[in-house]
C-alpha cells in the first residue's frame, strides 16, 4: 500500500514553541527487576581491589557534576524559555542522599528559568527510603513523588524480584502522604498466578490510601529483560480483561479518571509532566541514555545521550557533551510521531494542536484519519484528535494508521 501521509512541507513551521519541561535520569537501582527494560544498572559497592565507590555504591558527586555540565550544554538550544516541570526518574533516584538532591536542584534552579510552584516529581521505591529521606527530599523542592510499589502482595513482589514486602509498601505511601502535596502510585496488573481477586485486593488497597494519582500497567515480557529468556506464566488474556475491566470500574467508583491509557487521577490532578509529552511538547533530557526533544520554528530535533552511567560521564568529561545521535525529525515522521503520543490521551486534544506541535497542515494526514475513522478507531468529533472506545482498546492498530 502507498504512503497515505500526503502534502508534506519539507520544513516544518512552527507558529509557537510547546511548553518545555526538564527530564533528569538518574540510572542505579539496588537490584535490576527481572520484566525492566529501563536504562538502569544495579550498584556495586565494591571495585575489584575492594574499595568502595562512594557511601552509596555509586560516585554521587561526579554524577551531579556531569548532569549539571549536560544541562549547561543544553541552554544554548532553549534560551528564554520558562521549564515548566521536572521529573527524576531512574533507576531509583531515591538512592541520591538529601544533600545531593538538593545540590542538584539548586543547580538547575540557578540555571533555568522555572515556573513558580513547578510541579517537581522524584521516582522512589518502598525498599530504599525512610521518613527522614522523605522529609529532606520535600525540603529541596520535589513537591511529587511516584512510589513503584507494583503490588502489595508479598508473593507476587517477590516473583517480581522486589526488594521491598507488601507491609514495607504501605508504611512507604503513608509516609510519603505526610511530605508531598502529590502521591503516584505505580501498580502492574496482569501478575504471574494473579487471579481477579488477587487484582482486586491490590487495587483496593491502592484506592485505601485516596492517593490523588494512580498508574496501572500491565505486565509485558520485554525484549532483552531476564523475562524475556525465562518467562513465568501470566494468566491469559480473557483474565487479564477481566481484571482491567475490575480496575476500570473500580477506579471510577472511587472517583478516579482514566485520563492516559495507563493513568488514572483525581479531578485536576493529572501528572502535568508526562501531559506534556502526550501532547507532543518539548523536553530536555539530562542523564545516562536521557532522550531530549526540542522545537523550533523551523524543525524539531531529538537527541539521544550515551547509556552506561560510566560512559556517560567520561563523555561530559572529556567532550563536554554525551550525545550519540541528534538529529532534525524528518517532517515525514512527524505525524507518527505526534499521533503515537496524543492518543494515548482518553479525552485527545484539541485538532488545531496537530498543526500547532507539528508545524504541518492538517491535510497531511487527512487520509490516515478517514481511514482510522472508517475503522471506527477515531472519535467522529472533527474538533478533536482523540481514539474512540475501539481505537483505545485497539491503539497500537490506531496508531500505526500514521506511519509513513
């Protein structure tokens, strides 16, 4: 079949920049979980003589000089833009010390321009925080936290390879209720030997805490994880739908909405950070295999830093950068690009936003709509660019509609 992507400039032309948000990866954890496909890499203490690296299994200091040597390249490229959000994620950002968090975010406060009361979210796991942590991580401004708690049943925490137990998850949420104005809870459905009530009492021990956030995902045996090569038995998929459709109604009856394929919030308080990227906007990306995204008027570029925490930081400190690709996104790709983001959105947005992010006209996908509409995977409404009911049960089919 031809490439329905039609009309396409060769540049884009962007009328205004999408708001811009900063991405920081932190990349260790204490153990690498058998399903992660993420960019992190399990402490060691000890080096072959038996030295230590560091109090905490990694060299803190020289990881925050690289970040901020990173974010100092990357001024140049969105100078006089306001950052409108900060996500720490990992790996087990938790596992900086409090000095070193606030040494961090005191040298990206002195290098951006933030917007007041900017929503700053840190990613922690219920096995390597305590309360005084907590504490000194809100002192520095991290005003949301996402806890990966993944379930609370010790078997299945334990098929999972989690270091933290079911009791050690609900000490952690209250806790972190006490410090941070937003709580996330990350959960996965779908578990080896789960069953519907098992889904169920995970959920609703969730629902307990009246977290203002919750994430839901389920399991998947990704490529190039230790599941991939040894899978466990997950349930099949007539369970799994079922155990979706429980956690779809029950969150509802709480008072959750379903407001991203995979999250779900209380009114207004959706996680303005990750909208950002659903709505196509624009991110600098700092850290070992951070990936960046930034607009201009006449193109959008996406860059890509080295993986290996080592390799990171001897190319910041050798070449003063650690891209490994930085690249114009060809204007061919960019309906993909877009459309693979905002219909992950349960509501869409807006149909002008497509010419706004893309700075393409509409009519270079008008076929790709009619075709997702006539498949009934697109909502009818032409004010808006949002999956229908099908279309989200179905997105990945929706969503390579627009592939060039």
């Amino acid at each position: 079949m031809s490439n329905p992507i039609t009309a396409l400039a060769s540049k884009p032309q962007l009328t205004a920049l999408p708001p811009l948000s900063l991405y920081i990866h932190f990349p260790w954890c204490e153990k690498k979980c058998p399903y992660c496909d993420f960019n992190s890499h399990q402490i060691k203490p000890k080096l072959l003589d038996g030295s230590t690296i560091g109090t905490n299994g990694f060299d803190e200091q020289r990881y925050i000089n690289a970040l901020i040597t990173d974010l100092e390249t990357e001024l140049p490229r969105v100078w006089g833009r306001q950052v409108h959000s900060i996500f720490i994620g990992g790996g087990t950002p938790s596992l900086l010390s409090p000095e070193g968090m606030d040494q961090l975010l005191c040298a990206v406060r002195a290098r951006v321009n933030l917007e007041p009361d900017a929503e700053i979210t840190m990613e922690a796991n219920p096995g390597s925080v305590e309360a005084d942590k907590f504490a000194a991580f809100a002192t520095s401004g991290i005003n949301r936290i996402s806890l990966g708690i993944q379930s609370f049943d010790n078997e299945k925490l334990k098929i999972l390879g989690r270091i933290h137990n079911g009791e050690e998850a609900k000490q952690a949420v209250e806790i972190a209720l006490k410090h941070f104005k937003s709580v996330n809870l990350d959960l996965m459905y779908g578990l080896p030997n789960q069953s519907l009530e098992d889904a169920r009492t995970d959920v609703q021990t969730a629902l307990s805490f009246k977290t203002p956030h919750l994430s839901f995902y389920n399991l998947t045996l990704e490529p190039n994880t230790y599941f991939a090569s040894f899978p466990p038995k997950l349930p099949d998929e007539d369970t799994i739908d079922a155990i979706f459709e429980q956690n779809l109604k029950l969150l509802s009856e709480a008072g959750y909405k379903r407001y991203e394929v995979s999250a779900y919030a209380k009114k207004d308080q959706e996680c303005k950070h990750n909208l950002n990227y659903w709505r196509f906007g624009d991110y600098i990306g700092i850290g070992a295999g951070a990936h960046g995204k930034i607009s201009f008027p006449d193109k959008i570029t996406r860059q890509i830093r080295e993986r290996h925490p080592d390799a990171y930081m001897q190319a910041i400190e050798t070449k003063g950068n650690a891209l490994i690709e930085s690249k114009e996104i060809p204007a061919s790709d960019l309906p993909f690009e877009f459309m693979l983001n905002t219909l992950r959105l349960t509501n869409g947005v807006a149909t002008n936003t497509f010419s706004e992010r893309t700075g393409l006209a509409l009519s270079a996908i008008s076929k790709n709509l009619d075709m997702a509409s006539n498949k009934g995977l697109l909502d009818p409404n032409p004010a808006s660019l949002k999956a229908s009911e099908l279309g989200l049960r179905y997105l990945n089919n929706l969503q390579e509609l627009f592939l060039n």
